[in-house]
C-alpha cells in the first residue's frame, strides 16, 4: 500500500530523500502505534507511527509502504546468530526501516542505526481487582485486627487490675471477678455503670474508664457508618516486588520480544521470581492469557499502552487495573539500516514532533479512538464509591449476628446460672 503527495517545496528539499518511496518493515498488531483502522472495511491502516511518518512527508518529500506484518510472526530479536521479525526485515536489506514499537537497546544499537527517541514506554502488568470481603464482616472492619487485640487486651488489664485493688478494700465494692468484668465492660459497649463506688480511687479509675469507653464508642460508630455501605477491598498489588511476592503467575504471548528472556536472565531478584513464573502461549492467543486473568490466578503483561487497550477495550475486563510500575520502561525509536545516510533528517523531523508537543497529542488521541475520552479519569473514579447507597438487609449482616451471638451467649449463661443454683455450687469463675 502506497501513500502519496505532492512534490511542492516545503522549506529545503533533500536530494536522498526527495521523492524516494521507503519500504517500511511493520506490523498493524500495535496499539496504538501501528494498526488497523477502526470501522475500517478496506484494511486502511492508522497509528501514530503513520502519523509521524504522514507529517514529514510533505517536509522531506517522500512515499512509503508498509507490511502488514512480520514474515515470520515474530516482533525483533536475535536468536541463533541472527534477527528475526521485523528487525530481520530491515536487517537482511529487504525494508529500509521499522517504525513499530522498539526500544533502544545496546545489542540493537550495534546491528542497527537507532533514531533518537520520541516517547518512553515499558511493558505494563493487568491484573484482576480483588473481590470485595464479605459484606457479614463489616462489623469489625472499623477497627484493624491489631486494634481489636490491643482493646481486648486493654480490658483485660483493667478488669484483673480492678478486682486486685478492689479485694484489697476494707470494704470491697465489686466483690466478684465477675462484677468486676461486667462494671467494665459497659462502658466499651455505651452502658451506664449499676452504680458508683464509694471509695475515692475507685471514682477516678471508673470516671477515667468511662471517658475511654465514650471515645472508644464514638470512634466505632464513625467508622461503621462508612463501612457498612461501602465495599471493603482487601489489599491489592501496586508494585512489581509486591507481585514477585505473591502467588500470582504471569502470562504473555510469545511472538519474538526479548521480555521472556530478560526475566529470567535478570539480575533483579524481583524481575526473575516473574520471569520463572512466566507461562508463554503462541501468538495470537489472546485468549487464554485473559481468561487466566478474569480467573485471578495470573497477571498479564504487554507493552503498556497495547494492554490497557486489549484488556479494557478488545476484551472488557472492566474489574481489572494496570499497574503504575512499568517492567523495562525505556525510549522509544525507530531502527534504519546500519549507515543509512539520510536518518539524521528523520531524527530531525521526530525532534521537531516530539518538541511542538505532537507526538503525545497523537498517542492521547489514538488511545482515546479504543479507551474513549477521559479514560484515565474514569478507571480512578471506577475504583470509589461515588453514589449513595442506602442501607440494605445485606450491609446489616454483621450487624445482626453479632445480635445472635450476644443472646446465644445470653442464653448460655442463663442455663449456666440456673444449673449453678440447682445443683447449689457457685461456680469458681464469679467467685473472687
């Protein structure tokens, strides 16, 4: 396929390129760099590496075409001795260039004439958003399991150190260990105290407690109020260490990119626990690699911007979100032909693109042609509770069987009483 335009002069005309048609070793299977046109029936082709290449084209006076995809299905990479995919293309001679997703790299550097970079991209990580914890356990969730042992440990405290002062009055007030736990244990579910005791110090703790209890109360309550409507998520990955960490496996497509091997070669301790975690599956097979992401069982990685769009965009996994952290983040480029005489005049064209702020403009415009507008905006919002919700029998579920718990253990200790007075013993445990 050819694209043409006029030989007009626009600014200086040079002679190696003037009116030359290049051969563009490419592959339209790169979001949203190089692809097919959307709601396209002939085929047409469209990216931002057309893009690019369209804008200069008047300027330096050219023609190209381009391939649909690699001879051999693989992306770029050296292996046995020689390069394969689109790099294999442009280095057996046969196309002049690639303009497809590559990053400069020192092993590509020395077999190919790199341009100089016009964005920076790595290969980004989708996994599946964690379920939202059962909605029976919003009752404790305003407080942390740490806080919960800390207060049970708290009234355990003052409970023991209340009946061992109190066995030291004259007079003593609670009498019982179980008086005692139960004087105390109002205050922290907002129960008045039976009555006061009458020496001095007994006050002050008791008032001291009592103040305890009230906060306790008002700081529970607070917390509740937001956690029985909106949903609690357990904590999910953010980082690639986190991920390297977890149980989790990662899957890929393998089409020839040097990602799988410089995993589990790497040096990072991180990046080689992902690497030796890596399931590959042949390209084009999507599929699988997302259906073990909806099961939660693996992550998915790609080059960034092609994953986000062929997760949320191709395969609607809309409970699903990218991680922030990048897997070899570096600078885009696209490869000539070793000593290609006239790639200095493209590596000024990309300067002049990248510089009037184009480049990032089309990469925003193309994302949005698959994400629609303002997608980043609204995955943040997707992650909230952004309306009301009013309470459901569903939300109380916690709440109502802390109620059956309580008058379980009610009625337990009221056989337990009545036990106690038949058979005429007092049990040990009520009797300091």
């Amino acid at each position: 396929m050819v694209t043409h335009y006029s030989r007009e002069h626009i600014g200086s005309k040079i002679p190696t390129t003037e009116g030359h048609e290049f051969s563009l070793g490419t592959w339209l299977d790169d979001y949203p760099y190089l692809h097919y046109k959307l709601d396209s029936a002939t085929g047409e082709a469209d990216g931002i590496a057309f893009e690019m290449m369209d804008a200069m084209a008047p300027w330096l006076d050219y023609t190209y075409t381009y391939t649909n995809e690699s001879y051999d299905f693989n992306w770029g990479d050296f292996v046995n001795g020689s390069w394969n995919g689109m790099l294999g293309m442009v280095h057996s001679m046969d196309y002049d260039f690639t303009v497809n997703y590559f990053m400069i790299t020192g092993e590509r550097s020395v077999a190919f004439d790199a341009s100089t970079t016009y964005w920076m991209e790595g290969f980004g990580l989708a996994l599946l958003t964690p379920r939202p914890l059962a909605k029976w356990r919003n009752a404790y969730y305003p407080f942390t399991p740490e806080v919960w042992g800390v207060l049970a440990g708290i009234l355990v405290l003052a409970v023991f150190l209340m009946y061992w002062q109190d066995r030291l009055q004259p007079e003593p007030f609670m009498r019982t260990f179980h008086a005692t736990w139960a004087n105390l244990a109002c205050a922290m579910v907002s129960q008045s105290v039976p009555r006061l005791p009458k020496s001095l110090w007994q006050r002050v703790f008791v008032g001291a407690w009592l103040l305890y209890g009230f906060i306790l109360v008002i700081a529970y309550t607070a917390n509740l109020i937001a956690f029985l409507t909106i949903p609690v998520f357990p904590q999910r990955i953010e980082t690639v260490e986190q991920l390297a960490k977890s149980d989790k496996r990662v899957s890929m497509c393998d089409y020839g990119e040097f990602v799988p091997g410089a995993l589990r070669s790497s040096k990072d301790p991180y990046y080689r626990a992902i690497g030796n975690r890596l399931d590959l599956f042949r390209y084009p097979d999507y599929d699988t690699p997302t259906y073990l992401l909806r099961k939660g069982t693996h992550a998915f990685i790609e080059s960034y911007l092609f994953n986000m769009i062929l997760i949320f965009a191709d395969y609607e996994v809309k409970d699903s979100y990218m991680l922030k952290e990048q897997v070899y983040p570096g600078h885009l480029c696209w490869y000539f032909k070793k000593n290609t005489p006239w790639k200095h005049k493209f590596d000024l064209g990309l300067r002049r693109l990248v510089e009037a702020g184009l480049v990032p403009r089309w990469i925003k415009l193309k994302t949005e042609d698959f994400m629609g507008r303002d997608f980043e905006r609204r995955q943040i919002l997707a992650a909230k509770e952004t309306r009301l919700t009013a309470l459901t029998l569903e939300h109380l579920q916690g709440v109502f069987l802390i109620y059956l718990f309580i008058n379980a253990f009610a009625v337990f200790v009221f056989f337990l009483e009545v036990l106690s007075i038949q058979m005429g013993v007092v049990s040990s445990v009520f009797v300091g």
